[in-house]
C-alpha cells in the first residue's frame, strides 16, 4: 500500500508539472492568436482560464486512466524509466492520442479544419500541448529515481521540478 499511495502521489506531481507546461504551450497560442486575430485583453483573459481550467479536467482523467495505471505497471528499474525513453515515450503518447482524434475526425468529415487545409503556425501550440504534456510529465516521472540502477551503477537524484509539493 505504501508503493502504491507513493506512486500515486510521484505520478500526480509530474502530470502537474506536465499540466503546467501545457498551459505554457496554450499561453503562447493564446497570444499569438491575440496578435492575429484583434481579440480584447478580456477575451484572452477569458481564454486562458477556460483553458487551463479545460486542459485541467482532461489531464486529470489522462493521467486517472493512462499515466497513473502505466506508472503502476512500468518497475522502477525498467530501461523505460530513463529520463530520455521517458520523454519520448510521453510525447508519442500524448501526440498519439491526439493523432487517433484526427484521424477519426478527418475520417468521419473531411478535414478536420471543417474543409479547409489552411494552416496556421499559432495553432501549433495547441496541436502539440498534449505531446508536451506527456513528455514533461513522464521526464520529470523518470527524474524521480533517486535509487534505480541503470548499466550497473546507481543514478543519484540530481533535482525535482516540484519541491513545493514535499511541504503537502
């Protein structure tokens, strides 16, 4: 029971940190879109809260239904764990999910822009926010192994992303 509550509180602070690097991605769409589209400070405002509160809500069950069980089932040891197969393994999940809701959207209605392929650079930070989760959760996840062995020698602890969370 202790492994488990202490997964569960390790893998919860890293998907924090992913949520705020994803809220840093979206900041910067949101203002880049400002820039583009003439929208009111209260309209960004506006924007951003609804934002991070949605984003909030969708990582929260991301990492209830995928991160959390997968963090529970990867051993500490695994090569899996090593903070660079972390990251990309986060950043091909988290694409891939968003990959599978275009695919099937872009299957069921054309293109997924609503018949248009017109492209915009802004709309890259919210294309790759659900990437940049995975990959800065599951980092920051792997970061956390102040006792595992990789190639026969222990790897020490060299910093953590989220100390404020050791005072709950």
């Amino acid at each position: 029971m202790k492994t488990f509550l202490r997964k569960m509180k390790l893998s919860f602070q890293a998907m924090v940190c992913g949520w705020i690097a994803c809220n840093m991605a979206l900041l910067a769409g949101m203002l880049l879109a400002w820039g583009h589209q003439n929208y009111s400070p209260q309209n960004v405002a506006g924007g951003i809260l609804a934002y991070g509160f949605g984003s909030g809500v969708v990582i929260l069950a991301a990492w209830l239904f995928v991160f959390f069980p997968v963090d529970l089932l990867v051993p500490e040891t695994s090569w899996l764990r090593r903070p660079r197969v972390a990251a990309l393994c986060g950043f091909l999940a988290g694409n891939g999910v968003l990959l599978a809701i275009m695919i099937g959207e872009t299957w069921n209605s054309g293109y997924p822009t609503g018949g248009s392929a017109h492209f915009e650079w802004y709309g890259l930070a919210f294309a790759s926010s659900p990437g940049i989760t995975g990959m800065v959760a599951a980092y920051v996840r792997s970061r956390d192994c102040s006792t595992q062995l990789y190639n026969g020698r222990p790897i020490n602890r060299i910093s953590k992303a989220y100390d404020i969370f050791d005072l709950l």
